[in-house]
C-alpha cells in the first residue's frame, strides 16, 4: 500500500469531498427475547420476503454534504460522469464556491476510467491519490453505516418510501459527517502503522 504523510497533511490543509455509490434497502432485524416471550407482540417483527432496495450516491466534505443521487442502472464511466456533472458539481459550489477542492473517490472501475480521469482534467478538479483496497480510509463507509443505523426501525413500504427515508436521514447528519471528516489523520496514521492492514476504523 503506497500511503504517505503528505496524505494527512493534504486532508488539513485542502477541501475535500468524497462520494460514494451504496445500495440501501429494507433489511432483516433480529430480535431478543427471553424464555416463553416466542408469541408475545412486543418480540415479533414483520419481515418483507424481498425488501426493497435502492443504488444511491452522495457527496460529503468538511463543509457539508451534497444532494442525493438514486440511480436506476449499473454505474459505468458514462452513468458516473452523469452524476458528477449533474450533482457533483454543483454540490462543489454549494459547499465551496470558487475555492478550490480536492475530490476523493475509491478505485471502482466507473471511477478509475480514463474517459472519467479525462472527465475530472477537463473540469479542473483534481483527485486525491487513493489506494486500492483501502476500506478503512474511506469515511463515507462509516458515514453509510450511521445512515444505516438511524433507518433500521423506519418501515418503508415501497423504493419511494425508502428514498424518502434515506432523504431525511441524509439531511440529519452533518455532526458525524464533521467527525469523520476530523478523523481522516488517525485513519492514515493507523493504516500506516499496520502497514496496510485492517484496523478499529
């Protein structure tokens, strides 16, 4: 893994966003419960044979986190650099207006394409050097992962439903957004430390 300190210092002194394309959907929760409680109302849950589930990307940053994008196809080069024009851009002006901006993505082959690499040349926007296999660094996993847990008792009904669910709670987590954006330096440093290997983030 190719991983220096000049990262960290990137990550204080630019303005980053990151972005990432997850499926969210409806999932399947467990439920604890003492001897004898199997019937009793308070311990059943209703459960969906096909939840509902939904492909959408999202931008976050040190200054906020930009509109939602729920797409309806396999993201390739085109589809991405669709979103980045249409939602990438315009949440970087939003969020940053005419200050300049290092973009932050993984290495998804979408991401990594030369038509997408041309893309991001032709607009200016500069990309943070990533490497491959890096789950740890990625705060948008974590950032997911708190969307996940603040919808796991809404009950959608349908992939409208979701998205909505998804649009609230997207609009409700700028303070852990700013936490993990804080936390990108301790992320580096204990991935240098294990020499590339998984660590608590």
């Amino acid at each position: 893994m190719l991983l220096t300190l000049s990262v960290v210092q990137e990550w204080l002194d630019t303005r980053n966003a990151t972005a990432e394309t997850h499926v969210l959907h409806t999932s399947v929760r467990s439920v604890w419960r003492k001897r004898g409680e199997a019937h009793n109302p308070c311990c059943l849950r209703s459960s969906v044979k096909f939840p509902q589930s939904v492909m959408v990307w999202g931008v976050m940053s040190s200054a906020g986190v930009g509109p939602l994008c729920f797409l309806r196809s396999k993201v390739n080069a085109a589809v991405y650099q669709e979103v980045l024009e249409h939602f990438m851009l315009p949440a970087a002006d939003q969020l940053y207006g005419d200050a300049d901006l290092i973009f932050q993505q993984d290495l998804a082959p979408a991401h990594s394409a030369k038509a997408t690499s041309t893309w991001f040349k032709d607009h200016g926007i500069p990309i943070l050097n990533w490497p491959a296999n890096s789950p740890d660094l990625n705060p948008t996993e974590n950032l997911w992962g708190i969307v996940k847990r603040k919808m796991r008792y809404a009950r959608p009904k349908n992939a409208e439903d979701l998205k909505a669910t998804i649009r609230a709670t997207w609009a409700l987590i700028t303070p852990e957004q700013h936490r993990l954006i804080e936390s990108m330096p301790r992320r580096i440093a204990a991935v240098i430390q294990a020499k590339g290997a998984p660590t608590k983030y």
